[in-house]
C-alpha cells in the first residue's frame, strides 16, 4: 500500500508549485517543467505530495493509491 | 458612463476603470460571478470570461482564445511581443530558449542581493515614520534586480520607468485615446531604439546577461535576428518592470489594512510564502488579460463570435467559489491554492519564478524592521486599472 504519483507531462507549463511544496518528490528540469524523483511515494511525503498536487493550476498530477 | 452599481445588475456592464473598482475589485467580481456567466467590459462592451473554469478553458485552449491580435494601439509596437504575443507552437519554441534563463536557480542566485538592497532601502526611511511605498521600495527594489538580470545600467533605471510607463500609462488625458496612441507610439520607438544600440554593442563586446544571450543562442539551428530579439526585450521590459512594483504595493496595502492578518506573518514568518500566493490570489495584481477569438465558440448560453475581443478576468476567477472554498476569506494558511495570478497554460508569466522570489524576500525583510504600520490617516488610495499598481501609498510607523 502506497501512494504513486503521474505526471501529464503534456499538460505541465513550469509554474513550479509542485517541487517548492514537496521538493522530496518532485524535481525540476532546466525549463523549470516538473520532473518525478520518486514515482512510489515515502508515507512521510504523502502529504505533502497531496498538497504539491493541489496547487498545481494545471492539474497536471495525479495521485492513486495502490 | 455613469454606473450606480458595478457591475449593472441587467446588462452585466462591469466599469473596470471606476476608482473604487480598481482599489478593491473583488466584491465586484463576485457579483459578476454570481449573475453573469458573460459580463462585459464598460470599453466597447467586449465579453469578459470570469468563471475559473471558463478562464482556464480559455488560458489553455489558444486555437480558440488567441494571442496573436494588433496591440500597436495599446502598447506602440510595430510587431507582436514575443513570446506574448504568439500562439503555439512557434511560441513554445521561443519559451524554451527563454524560460531556460528564468529558472528557479537562477533567480535564487538573485536573492542575497535583493535582500541588501532591500535592507538598504528600509535604512534610508526607517527612522522617518513614513515613507511613500510605491516610490520608495515597490519601484526601486525589483527593477534593479530586473536590470541586473538584463545587463542594463542601474543608472539608466529612470528612463526605463519613463519608456515603461509611456507606454503603460501614458501621461495623457486617460479618455483621449488619440494622444495616448500616439504616445505611446513615440515611446515604441525610443525603446527599439535602445534595445537596437544594446544589441550592436553586446555584438561587439559579450557580456554575461540577456541581451548577449540571445544574440548568441542557438535557436533552432540558426540565431535570433535582431528584429525577434528587439520584441523580446521589448516585452520583458514591460513586463519586467511594472508587474512585481504592482504586487508588492497590492500586498502592503492589504497587510496595513488588516493588523490581525499582519501579525501573523510577524509572529510565523514561515508563513510567509504561503502568505504570498494567497495575496496573489486576493489581488491578481494582473487582473485581465486579453484573448482575440479565432472560431465561434459558446459560454453557457452565449455565442461568442470569431474575431471578438475577449477580456480573461483572471482577479474574478480567483475568487470563484466553484474552485476556491471560502473564497472571499483571505487565509494565509490555505493549503489548496490554485490561483491563476501568474496565468495558465502555454502563457503562464515568464517571471513567476522571479517574483516569487522577490515578494518573499520583501516581505520578509519588511517584516524584520518594521512589523506594525498603517496607511497615512486622510490618504486616498490610487491604484491604476488593468495592472493594479498603488500609485501613492503612504504609510506610517512609530519610528
């Protein structure tokens, strides 16, 4: 049991909420578009990971428990 | 043009220029957005979008809404700003050279400097009780990293602002359109006018800023011609020397006007990057952008005619309460928070990263030196429509 995280990499613009709010699970690439450094999700950034994908204006993350 | 109620409850007519509007919008928007799927602007009665739904739909659907219209008469150029003024996917291909450049780290690698600058700043008025914050902090503290960021000389600093606000707020009667465009026009001129002297000289003698840099990066196997490079600089200085002014200004008056909010970025200054994106909600500093229609396309129950002028309210989309819970309740602790202050999709603002940065840094240091202030008794509030400076803002402090 475990979350995971998906990117739509199509969708993702570089607004940059994603890896200054949980910056365990996301990172940036040199445009500033997010990248995915860890696909199954530490329960200790779980929350952060829901925040980070809350605050993304282009609902570009989703998160699915496993 | 007079207009008791804003917007007119039966015809949906909201007057964006009303003074009391401009100062504080946003009960006018959620009356838009409780009555008026489709407002229209008092300006030749364009539709306005204002749902967050319908706005975002826009934002991320340029096939439909585009960017690509005439502005010659608004901001007096010859040709569109790039990459504003562009539809994908030629606009993605100019995004990726640029955004390289405003990254998060590298506009970190701006913060040390902006907080002594901003320390320097606070020095020079801190034992006056007073100070007029536009003039004195909002302006001077993001247009010198801004031209530090460009390679251009702080001492020039105040011609910048002359050719910025020439064509941003020309200083002309505001209904005479005709002195404003011809204004604006001559500004136009002067400002390709130096950008065409600082890419001859950055030509000749390289430097490490953004002007050599787009002379010398590789643009899909060829360089950027001096004509795309002049419509690049022309709109970072636009939109690098007003939008940041405007949200620091937006923000301080909201904190000096509500203490118990103030204090609570005084006593948990952690709060404060959150703290900045819910003022970026509250204010949408940049409260409307405009989108040309290049098909028909239906709102609700309104047809929407190819060729219109439509006006993106992203300042009403923000306090949808369809997206935002208890959206007319500015909380610094709100967690779900996807406001549209910096845009969505394809156009999403350059600088957000930057800005980010420099309204963190500001308030923070403000915070450290002078933690309880308020706007002068007696001061009336100017604050300019469309991007909302506070033109005079005076505060006050037991020094």
């Amino acid at each position: 049991m475990g979350v995971t995280v998906k990117l739509d990499h199509a969708k993702c613009v570089g607004h940059g909420r994603c890896y200054e709010l949980a910056p365990e699970v996301f990172g940036e690439d040199e445009r500033g578009h997010c990248t995915i450094l860890v696909e199954c999700v530490p329960p200790e950034h779980e929350k952060a990971a829901l925040i980070a994908a809350a605050n993304c204006p282009e609902d570009a993350i989703k998160l699915a428990r496993s | 043009m007079e207009q008791k109620e804003n917007p007119c409850p039966h015809t949906g007519v909201l007057n964006i220029i009303d003074p009391e509007y401009t100062a504080h919008p946003q009960p006018a928007y959620a009356r838009v957005l409780a009555n008026h799927r489709v407002a229209k602007s008092i300006a030749m009665h364009s539709p306005i979008l204002s749902r967050y739904e319908d706005v975002v739909f826009a934002l991320r659907h340029p096939e439909i809404f585009s960017s690509e219209m005439d502005m010659q008469v608004l901001l007096g150029t010859k040709r569109p700003m790039i990459p504003q003024q562009i539809d994908p996917p030629r606009q993605t291909r100019y995004r990726k050279i640029l955004d390289l450049r405003f990254s998060r780290p590298r506009m970190q690698a701006l913060e040390p400097e902006l907080r002594r600058h901003a320390q320097q700043l606070i020095d020079g008025f801190v034992e006056r009780g007073e100070c007029e914050f536009d003039q004195e902090f909002a302006v001077p503290l993001p247009c010198a990293a801004f031209l530090t960021l460009m390679g251009l000389p702080q001492e020039e600093l105040d011609l910048f602002l002359e050719l910025k606000n020439g064509i941003i707020r020309p200083p002309v009667d505001p209904m005479d359109m005709i002195a404003a465009t011809e204004f604006r026009m001559k500004t136009g001129e002067r400002i390709y006018a130096y950008f065409e002297k600082a890419i001859a000289d950055r030509r000749a003698r390289p430097q490490d800023d953004m002007v050599t840099y787009l002379t010398t990066v590789d643009f899909d196997g060829r360089p950027l011609s001096d004509e795309e490079i002049l419509d690049i600089c022309y709109l970072l200085l636009l939109g690098g020397l007003d939008t940041v002014t405007a949200t620091l200004g937006c923000s301080m008056a909201y904190l000096a006007s509500n203490p118990e909010q103030r204090r609570k970025l005084v006593a948990k200054p952690e709060l404060i990057p959150n703290a900045v994106e819910e003022l970026l909600r509250w204010e949408t500093p940049v409260s409307l952008v405009p989108r040309v229609l290049k098909q028909n396309v239906t709102i609700g129950d309104v047809e929407l005619r190819e060729g219109a002028l439509v006006n993106i309210l992203l300042g009403a989309a923000n306090v949808d309460p369809a997206e935002f819970p208890d959206a007319m309740n500015v909380d610094f602790e709100r967690e779900n928070n996807r406001h549209i202050s910096f845009g969505a999709g394809a156009h999403r603002c350059l600088g957000s990263h930057l800005a980010r940065m420099e309204l963190r840094a500001a308030l923070e240091e403000w915070h450290k030196r002078i933690p309880e202030y308020q706007i002068k008794p007696g001061a009336v509030p100017n604050v300019s429509p469309g991007i909302r400076e506070q033109l005079y803002l005076p505060l006050v402090w037991s020094a």
